[in-house]
C-alpha cells in the first residue's frame, strides 16, 4: 500500500521500465528505448509530437499533432497494443457540427485527450481568428463532434479534469496573445454543459524559477490522488540561444483547484537528451498526458521532444509527490482563491 493514493483504475498493461541505477536529482526517469515516435511516421506527416493517449478497450488509443510536410498540423488517430509501438490512421480526424455536418478547423495542434463519465474529449489550439481553444467528444473513437470555440481568442494550452467538480466541467487554459506569448499564467474556468464557461480563476502565474520565468502552460489532465490534484505542465525559459521547455509539477486543492497546495520549484525533466536538444524547435519537453496504475502507484508521462519525437517518463506517485513537497514553493498568488 503507497503512501498517497490515486483515485483511478487498474493498468495491468501499463508501459513500465524500472529506475535506472544512479538515477537522480527528478523523479522521473525517461524510457531507454525513447523516442517511441519518429519522424515521417505515416504517409504526407513529417513529424509527430505532443499528443495525447489513454487506455481503450484491451490497448491504448491516442490523438496525435501530425505536421503534414506542407506544414500544416491536423490531428490523426493512433492505435497500440502496448503504448509504446504505435500505428496511425493515414487520414486526418474529421469533425463534424452538431448535425453531422463537416466542421474541420484550419489547423489543430497540441491535442489532449480526456475522460469525463462516458464520454472522449478532444482539445486542442486552433484558429479562431487568433490563436483558441478547440473542443470536440466522442464515444466510439468514429465519429468526432465538434463543439463551438469555449473561449475568445487568444488561448491554448486546454485541459479538462477528468470528473466534474461541483456538478461542473473544469478546464485549465492559458489565455495568450497573436504572437509568441512572452506571458502566460494558467487559469481554470468552469461549464455546466461544455458551452457556457464562467467563474475564471487564476490558478498560478509564471515564476522565479529559471526554468518558468517567461511563461507556462497545461499539460496533461490532472490526477485526482488523496492529497489533491497532481498536475504535469511546461514551463519555458529564455535563453541567449532560444526557448527551453521543462516539465514541472504542482499539487491543487481537490475541492478547489484554484489554489495551489504545493509547487515544485524544481523541474521534474528538462531538455538533456539528443531527441529533446536537437529537433525542429530544439530544447523542448512538452507534457500532454499521463497514463497510471492505481495499484502500483506507477504513473508514465508521455510528452513532445524538440517538436521532432514523442517520448515517455516514469514515476511513482509516491515519489512524485514527495519530491514535489520536499521542494515546493509557493507564492500568495498560487495559493490565494484566485479571483479579484
């Protein structure tokens, strides 16, 4: 039995390597065999990165950024008996409206992939005469509908919890701007039906930290656990040679996710490897999502590498939330309700 326990299912099958020996300074470690996704991964795709997977039926299933070679990003389904070795369909998503209609965004990228009740949620950035937030559902992985814009431009960065608190939907989101964000805090909002979003609240700001001083950004879907919500999101520094994106972790209130419990000053992963240095955005480590298993506690945390490679880590969620504890750091801004 863990110390802390994760309100989620049994994963028999969950992608797992043990802790390298001499493994330190993070407590997560990354897969030997990593990036588990190449370049030119399927037929007109040059480069697959920051997706989302989650369990299905007797494997896993994902939805992935696929740079077309024209240099459009659309989102493709993938699917895999181990989480590790994937295959994709060749043709794009298609949305459709509420009635069935075709409803295809100019471009879609950065998908996540949640489950609220029964239902498959789909979000992802898009145009919406600026840089927004897509949403779509689906039940059978078939048919994709997609709902109207949640909020005005500019955003990104969408993730929904994976229940409803309070009889409401929650979703994380880091409003934006038209060009390359040089701020971003994460805020929550809450819906009663996927359509009207109100009650925005501001969860936690860029910090001190080196590694998160210019801006940060959700990640994967939060983890329900007994001491909060453990969530995995980017935080991005400025360096005299570019951008560097790091994994950080932090642990929310369970009732009320707008304030932080705790907060790692400390990154969880940073670029260090040759499939994170060196890419097409090179210095990048952009978490979309985790898979777990209740009984082990184990926890593996899928994310984007130099926007080339998907890649995975491993953890505990023991160990993962002590460290975040042993190093936390918050701010009044973190902690407070975070309206005004």
């Amino acid at each position: 039995m863990g110390k802390y326990k994760m309100i989620a299912n049994a994963l028999p099958n969950i992608p797992w390597q043990d802790k390298p020996e001499g493994w330190r300074n993070s407590p997560l470690w990354r897969y030997s065999d990593n990036p588990i996704i190449h370049r030119n991964p399927v037929e007109g795709v040059a480069r697959i990165f920051n997706s989302a997977v989650m369990p299905y039926q007797d494997g896993f299933i994902g939805v992935f950024r696929g740079e077309q070679t024209n240099g459009v990003s659309y989102i493709y389904l993938g699917h895999s008996k181990d989480a590790i070795h994937w295959e994709f369909e060749k043709e794009k998503i298609h949305f459709v409206d509420e009635d069935g209609k075709p409803f295809m965004p100019v471009y879609a990228y950065d998908p996540r992939l949640v489950k609220v009740e029964d239902t498959y949620y789909i979000m992802w950035c898009q145009d919406f005469y600026g840089a927004a937030i897509g949403l779509a559902r689906t039940t059978d992985f078939k048919t994709f509908t997609r709902l109207e814009n949640p909020f005005l431009a500019f955003n990104r960065n969408a993730v929904l919890f994976p229940r409803k608190i309070n009889g409401k939907f929650m979703m994380l989101s880091r409003p934006s701007d038209s060009g390359h964000t040089p701020f971003g805090d994460i805020y929550i909002s809450e819906s009663p039906d996927l359509v009207y979003w109100g009650r925005h609240r501001h969860v936690m700001s860029r910090s001190g930290n080196w590694w998160e001083g210019l801006k940060i950004g959700g990640g994967a879907a939060p983890i329900e656990t007994s001491d909060g919500w453990l969530i995995f999101y980017h935080g991005v520094t400025n360096t005299c040679n570019g951008y560097v994106y790091s994994i950080g972790g932090a642990i929310l209130d369970i009732d009320e996710p707008s304030r932080v419990k705790y907060r790692c000053e400390n990154y969880l992963l940073t670029p260090e490897e040759w499939y994170e240095e060196r890419g097409f955005v090179p210095n990048v480590c952009f978490p979309c999502a985790t898979l777990q298993d209740e009984p082990t506690g184990r926890i593996a945390v899928y994310y984007g590498a130099a926007d080339s490679y998907v890649a995975v880590a491993f953890g505990y969620l023991d160990e993962i939330i002590d460290y975040i504890k042993e190093h936390s750091k918050v701010s009044e801004t973190d902690t407070e309700l975070g309206k005004r």
